[in-house]
C-alpha cells in the first residue's frame, strides 16, 4: 500500500482547471473611411507568454495576441487578446516544468485565441483573420537558447 501512495506521489499530473479571456481591446480608429477605400491589409503580430503560480501546484499562463492591420498606411484596426488558463501540474522536474508553462500550456491556448481574435474582426466589419499555427515548442527553444547565450556572454 506504501508503494501504491510513493507511485501516486511522483506520477507527473497535469489537468487544464480553467481558460478564460482575462483581456480583450479592439480598435478600429479610422472607420468608417477604412470601409470605402481599396483594401490591401498588412499585418504585423505579436505574441507573448507569461506564466505565475497561483497556488502551490496551479499555474496561470496568459497567451498575449496583438493584431494590427493597416490597409494604404492607415491602421484599419488593432486587436489584443489575453487569452489565458489555470493549469495544475504536478511532480514534474523543473526544466520540464518551464517547457510546459512556455510552450506546452500557450499550445492550448492558441486555438482559444484565435477564435477570439477572428470573432472580434469579423464582428469589427473587417474580413476574417485567420492566424496561422504558431511552434511554441521553437520559440520556447529559441527563447531558452537566448537566456543560455545572455548568461555566457556576462560570464565572460
């Protein structure tokens, strides 16, 4: 019975406790001029990730979306969404732990937020905004080999 708690006690655990929209902003400043004039849409993107623990084992995680698209050097309009999840992980290492609140979690969180992000443009007028899939799992890694090349250059 021991063995069957010490098991219990080191399986790593993960469950999804709640997603939710903590933020959402959307701006269309130059309606309804943006309407009638000829549409040619560039978009810039940004994402960014944070993570906090809420409790010992649950962990917030916010999936920051902003959207801006401009059409004949006009902002058409500028979306942000912080899409986030509670998250309970439980008995995983610490680098494991970090990948999961980096890349794991905001790969859950994507599909969320771009529902949100393409439900708020349509809704604004505009034609739909589809993002495409994003590899959290790159720029995790990506992110991860930045931090190791900042802490080599201030050793030397």
């Amino acid at each position: 019975m021991t063995e069957a708690k010490t098991n219990q006690t080191t399986t790593p655990q993960f469950e999804i406790q709640r997603i939710y929209v903590k933020d959402i902003s959307f701006e269309a400043p130059n309606t309804p001029h943006t309407f009638v004039e000829e549409w040619k849409p560039e978009v810039s993107l940004n994402l960014e990730t944070k993570s906090n623990r809420v409790q010992d084992n649950l962990h917030e995680v916010v999936l920051s979306i902003t959207a801006t698209v401009s059409s004949s050097k006009k902002n058409a309009f500028l979306i942000e969404v912080h899409q986030a999840g509670v998250f309970m992980i439980n008995g995983f290492p610490s680098e494991q732990l970090h990948q999961m609140l980096g890349s794991f979690c905001p790969n859950i969180l994507f599909p969320y937020a771009r529902e949100v992000v393409s439900d708020m443009v349509v809704r604004g007028g505009f034609p739909q905004l589809i993002l495409a899939p994003v590899n959290f799992d790159a720029l995790y890694a990506q992110h991860v080999g930045g931090e190791q090349g900042k802490e080599g250059t201030k050793a030397n």
